[in-house]
C-alpha cells in the first residue's frame, strides 16, 4: 500500500516535470507589482491563447506593436537619437566652419537645445540630413553601432541601452513565450534602432517599423550599395503609424502598446479590429526614478480613459525601471 | 550471444529512430532532378548550417529573398496581376461609359494587349491606379480574395495558384526547415500578393516586399481605416530590390533567387556580402510544360554566367512544374 502510494506520488511527479512546468512556472512579470495593468495584459494572454477559447488567436495572428521612444526606453530631456545626431554635429563641426554661424547648428553646438527647437520640424530635419544622410547603409550601420556602444545619457550617465524598462522587456519575453510576433513600430529612424533591437530587446531588423529617408541602389567601384540620401522618406508618427503597420506587416496588430499621442492612431488602428484586442499606454508617472510627464500624450491618456485601454502608472504598477546593471 | 546481438540491433534501431532519422529522411527535393542546380542549393545549405563549419550562418541571418512572376509562379503571357486588373476594369466598365474610347481602356476592353503595351509604363500606371485605388486596405484585400480563388489562366484554365512551381515550393519548404527565414521581393503589388502567400507559399505577409501605392490613415465614421490613394509609392523592381530588401527586412540576404533582369540587382547585393552566399536564376527552358523564354532575362543570364550564379534550366532541372492538382 505504502509502496502503491509512493509510485503514484513518483507518477504525479513525473506528470509534473513532463507537463506540469508551465503552469508552475515562475511569474513571467516579476518587475511588475500585482495590480490592474499586470492583470490586465496577462488576462489578455491566458485568454487568446486557450485554443478552443471565444477569444482565441491563432498564432499568426498574434502581431503585437511596440513603440519604443518612451514605451521601452527613456526618452527624456530628449530621444536618444537626438544626442546621437548632437554628436555628431560635434564630429563634423570642423569640416563645417560655416556651421558656427548657421541654424540650426550653431544653437545645437552650444548646447542650446530651445534654440534648436525654435526652428521647428525643418530645423529637426536639417540636423537629420547633415548627420544621418550622404554614405552608405552599411557605414551609417557602423556609426550607430559604435555609439549606441558607448553614448551615455547626460544627467543619468547610463548607457542608453541600460535606460530601457526592465518590466517592458519581461512583457517583450513574455508575449514571444506565448506566439506573439513583437514588432517596434516607432518615429525613431529605422536604421538607427535596427543595429541594436536584436540584442537590446529580442527583436529583428525584420521587425523594426521606423521613420526613413530615401536610399539608393548604385555600384561603388563594382560593389553594389546602398546609399542614404538626403530628402525623407517616410514619417512613421501619429497618422503614419498604421500607415507604417500596414506597409511593413501587412496585418493589423491584435496588441499595441504606446505612450504618448504619437501612438494613439496605433492603438485606435489594433483595438478596432474584430476580436480580442489589447491597447497599453505607459504612464510616465514616476519623476524619481525616471521622468514624469503628461505633455505630448494627453489626447492619448484621455483615449485611454474613454475606451477603457490598459494605462500603466509607472510609480505604482513597475517594482523597478532599468535593468539590474550587469 | 545471439541475443546479445539481437539486443545491440534493436538499441541501435532504438537510436535511429529518436536520432537518426533526418540523416535517413526521404529526398527534401523530389521533384528536382540530380544534376548542378540542385547539388548547388543543397551544398549550400549543407555549408552554411554546419555548426563550426567555416560557411556557417547563425540562424537570424538566414535571410533569403525570393522573387515572384517567372520564379515562384508563371508569368505568361502576362503577370497574374494584370488578368487582375484586366477583370477589374471589365467590372467598373457600366460606370465609366467614357473608357469606351479612352485608352488603354479601351484597347484593354477589346482585349488588345498590344495596344495597352504601347501606353508603356504610363497605360499601365493609369490601369493599376483606375483598379487598385479609391479603397480601403480591408476592402481592396476582399476584392483579391475572391479574384485569387476563382480566377483561372486564359490558356491552361487552371487557377493561378496552381501554376506555382512544385520544385520552388519545395525548395522555400527546404530552406525554412534549415532556419532560413523566406521573403518575397517581387515587382508586384504588396498588397496584391500578401492576401494568398502565406496559404500558397508558407510567407506571412509581413515577409513579403513588393511595390506599393501611397495608402493614408483616416477614420471614417469614426472607424479607424486606411485608405488607398490613386500615386505611386514605391516600385519594387531593378534598382528598386535592394532598395525594397533595405527598407523591410534590414539585412542583406545570403540567398536570392530570381529569373529576370528585374531580379539582377537584388542578386547582386546579395552575393556582394561577405561569407557563404547563394544566387540562384529560373531559366524558361521549357516550352512543352511551360513558357520558353530569354527575353527580359538577357543581362542576369549574362551575369549568371559571369559570376556563377546557379542557372535552373527548367526543362532539365525539374522532374514537375505545376504542383498535382488537389
């Protein structure tokens, strides 16, 4: 009898380890404390991926879209490809005497940022074309990968790659563990996100929706390349966001997470499909450990309120911001 | 003894069972014939994912591009996607009564290719512009839908999709159970190949690259849509491949395929990258069971022959063309 008794116990055990894992796993959320949001985007999941389920998506329905400037990383006082573009207006002062005098750069190389913004959109854009335009993909790709390697964030001194959100990557990991495809979908430059998502967050080049300029296909002494022209492409923000989604994917997002008004047509574009749909905006609530602010996301925040999407309110729902440093 | 050895085979039957049976599986290639082409593809994928071989590829940068018209599926005596537009502008005709006299429609309502052709590439914009736009996204894909799933070649009268290549199919099914990841880079519409690839070809649409018409987000009656407009975006075709392949997918392919001149470039940014690369052209060989044809292929054959590109002469190569009918 007692020998019975262990050799069930030694089944159910067996049973356990073969099948039983999952279901005993640890938190797939640990950064994140118990509250609506957690409940919410895990109540999401459990329920669109019970096969047989009403709410049931099959996997390759399972797009899920990702901003990333202040979704999954810092993007305060200014977007970290600003400071990359600032930088390199600094490396390329000296072939550019006439710069001390010009806007928007002489207001950039004093470090005078209102005076850059006083310029607007064309001034933005001027500094893009200087720093980002007239070489090839691959040397851009170069450019990018040498100071995303080292570029600290001024007031924090961390890598940028170290201000991205400890709870967004466990929600990244957490979403692919369960066949959503992870997409970014951001304003950011295309080609200045895609050489560092892979490593930084687990998503491909393939999956990096972005702003762009124009490329041209020519033979360099023979070898083909691709080179980066000065004159836009595409603007990926607000409007051009489910433009952007619907070029690249080709599906509509069964989830979309954002955080300011540049995401709300993204996240009115996913939730008004058919079927089980999720919108998250990440609340900058928390000026201690990171930066908090409403500016830029209020139409979305009060979208949030009146469609009843999942708001998350970093103080309270995140246990930490940043990754442990490793 | 006897049952010792008895004992042995039934281990070692036990071991090629849970271990062995790849290195027994049947051919991965059937409907191709013993000869260059097809040692070639599969030396190269033997090469490129033999761990600590010098010609090993990590798995995400298993990337390879397949052209569509001429390479996946027939293309004569015209691309699919004009029967298509063909059939659209005989549909829309009781509205426009002018057509009757306006060319190309009216060349095209008589069914007089020649004349369309000679509008050149301004008719044939005209012809996309009057049948792909003035739509949602969502509604343009129906229209493809229910067109893909009826429509019927003029001569063979089989459906379209059922003058896919045997021999290609299995080839992406080849490539993908080595880890490639397998994209479409055609010069045909995105949207008008994304509602039927992942059924016919196992490519989800967000691994299809093609051209495009300006498309632009809005709501209408407070429904989030997007809308189809009557200008041209981008055209995925000769120096456009690369240019296409850049912008979606981020990488450089280390396999290509095509079977045009549209497809050289493409082929030759590929096989410029570094390590183990693979560039593969369909040559219409046959006249009997398909198409025969150089025209519009001259200068990648040339360059074939050149840089030793793997040349699939049709008529030798493959033991089937068109998959058997279901």
């Amino acid at each position: 009898m007692r020998l019975r008794r262990y050799a069930s116990s030694l089944l159910i055990l067996i049973f356990v380890i073969a099948f039983g894992l999952p279901a005993l796993a640890a938190d797939p959320l640990p950064s994140w404390n118990d509250g609506p949001a957690k409940r919410a985007v895990m109540d999401f999941v459990t329920r669109t991926t019970l096969e047989g389920g009403p709410d049931f998506i099959p996997v390759p329905e399972r797009i899920a879209t990702f901003d990333n400037d202040g979704t999954l990383w810092a993007e305060k006082p200014l977007y970290a490809q600003l400071f990359f573009a600032l930088d390199r207006v600094r490396q390329l002062a000296p072939d550019h005497p006439e710069w001390k005098t010009q806007e928007p750069f002489a207001s950039l190389l004093k470090g005078d940022m209102k005076g850059v913004e006083k310029g607007g959109m064309k001034a933005l854009l001027e500094v893009v074309m200087a720093t980002h335009a007239g070489m090839t993909t691959d040397e851009f790709e170069a450019l990018v990968r040498e100071w995303i390697a080292t570029a600290r964030h001024p007031q924090t001194k961390m890598l940028f790659t170290g201000m991205v959100y400890q709870p967004m990557l466990e929600l990244l990991d957490y979403m692919r563990a369960n066949g959503f495809k992870t997409f970014i979908v951001s304003g950011g430059g295309i080609e200045f996100m895609r050489p560092w998502t892979e490593k930084v967050y687990g998503v491909p080049p393939e999956q990096v929706v972005g702003s762009s300029i124009k490329t041209k296909f020519e033979l360099r002494d023979g070898k083909p390349a691709i080179l980066r022209e000065a004159q836009l492409d595409f603007i990926d923000d607000k409007e051009g966001k489910p433009v952007g989604i619907n070029l690249h994917i080709g599906r509509r997002p069964v989830a979309a997470f954002g955080n300011s008004d540049g995401d709300l047509q993204m996240l009115q574009y996913a939730t008004a499909g058919q079927g089980a749909r999720f919108a998250l905006l990440v609340h900058h609530t928390d000026g201690q450990r990171e930066f908090a602010y409403d500016k830029g996301a209020e139409k979305a925040l009060a979208a949030a309120a009146q469609a009843g999407w999942t708001v998350v309110d970093m103080k309270k729902d995140w246990k930490t911001i940043y990754p442990a440093a490793k």
